[in-house]
C-alpha cells in the first residue's frame, strides 16, 4: 500500500511525460544490471564518469545490446580517482553531456527491474541528476546481489563472517573475473552473479517440495 502510494506520488512530479514509461509494469523475466564509475563515493559531491549497463532476459546476459555511457566532466579527474576506475581525463574523447546519458540510460532500462552491487550508491548518483531534470527518483524495482549472495550464505553459516567483497564473491561462485573498476565489466560480473544466485535459490527450493 505503501508503496503504491510512494509510485503514486512519484509519478505526479515527473516533469515530462515521454518517460512516463518507467512506471509500467515490469517486463517479466527482464532486468538491467549496471554500475557507474565515479569521481568519489559521495553522492552528494562526486559525479558520474561512466555508466555500465546489460540487459538480461531469462538465463541470458545480451551483451550485444550492453550499454556503456562516457560522461563529459566539469573539471580534470584527479589522479587518486583515475588509479581507482583507471579512465584517465584523454579517455573521455567523445563523452557526451550528463543529461544526454541520463536519458539514453532511461530509454535502455525501460521498467525493467534494476540490479546491481551496492546498488544504493548507483541509484542515488542517477538520482543525483534524475530529479532535477525530470522531478523524479528511479521507479524501478530494485535487486541487490549482495543480498542475494547473503541470504544464501547465512542458511549455511549463520554465526560466520559473511564475505560479501565483490571479487570476494566472484571467486566464491566460481566465475571468470574480468578487469575490475570498469562500469561495463562490472555490470557483466554482476549479471553473471544474480543469474548463479537466482538460480541457486530455484534449486533449493526445488529440493525442498521434493
């Protein structure tokens, strides 16, 4: 109830109705994994570099119609951010506008439910530019894969230290480990992460009506 009342209000702000697709229902079996690359880890300060985004229906991650957005900035990237995410200001040839990536973001996510890792951070730096433009936050359902990765782990180890370290978890699930700090990389990853979970829980739950 709650909730609907949140959407409710959520969709009474939206300042431009091309985008009132965001609060349709949810394509079922579709969700977008993404990941920014940022100047720093305050959303209230720092700004979006780059953002990383794929698409995935069913079992199957579509990397042929990934997204990867290079944002323009307002001043150089200091050096203590570029040897974190490794793009340097030369890299940023060809980089549009913040709001000209926010939009073509909205068009690829669509509804779609959105996943990610700390997903919280994502969606307050898109919210961050979001609302000013258009006068709302992201609609979206919401998936965090540390979560997912958690509540698997804690049916089997309730007093133990839960690892929940990103490259933590992909060595743990046994996955191929792509170059980290890239946006696109990291939303790959994380797709990679959510399917394996997802369908770890199915299992389960299989074995348990057994």
């Amino acid at each position: 109830m709650f909730e609907r009342w949140k959407q409710k209000r959520n969709l009474n702000r939206l300042k431009e109705e091309r985008f009132s697709f965001l609060f349709e229902e949810a394509k079922a079996d579709e969700y977008v994994v993404f990941d920014c690359e940022t100047t720093g880890l305050n959303p209230k300060v720092d700004e979006i570099i780059s953002i990383g985004a794929v698409k995935i229906k069913g079992n199957k991650i579509l990397t042929n119609e990934a997204l990867h957005l290079l944002v323009q900035q307002k001043e150089e990237i200091t050096h203590h951010s570029i040897t974190i995410h490794q793009i340097r200001n030369c890299d940023l040839d060809g980089a549009i506008p913040l709001d000209e990536a926010i939009e073509k973001f909205l068009y690829y996510i669509g509804s779609r439910t959105l996943v990610g890792y700390y997903l919280e951070f994502d969606v307050a730096m898109i919210n961050k530019t979001l609302k000013p433009m258009f006068g709302i936050t992201l609609p979206n359902r919401k998936e965090e894969v540390s979560a997912l990765y958690y509540d698997q782990k804690i049916a089997r180890i309730p007093q133990g230290h839960i690892d929940l370290r990103f490259d933590s978890m992909v060595k743990d699930l046994a996955l191929p480990n792509l170059p980290g700090h890239d946006a696109l990389n990291d939303a790959v990853m994380t797709a990679m992460m959510y399917i394996k979970l997802k369908n770890m829980s199915r299992n389960k739950g299989a074995l348990r009506r057994v």
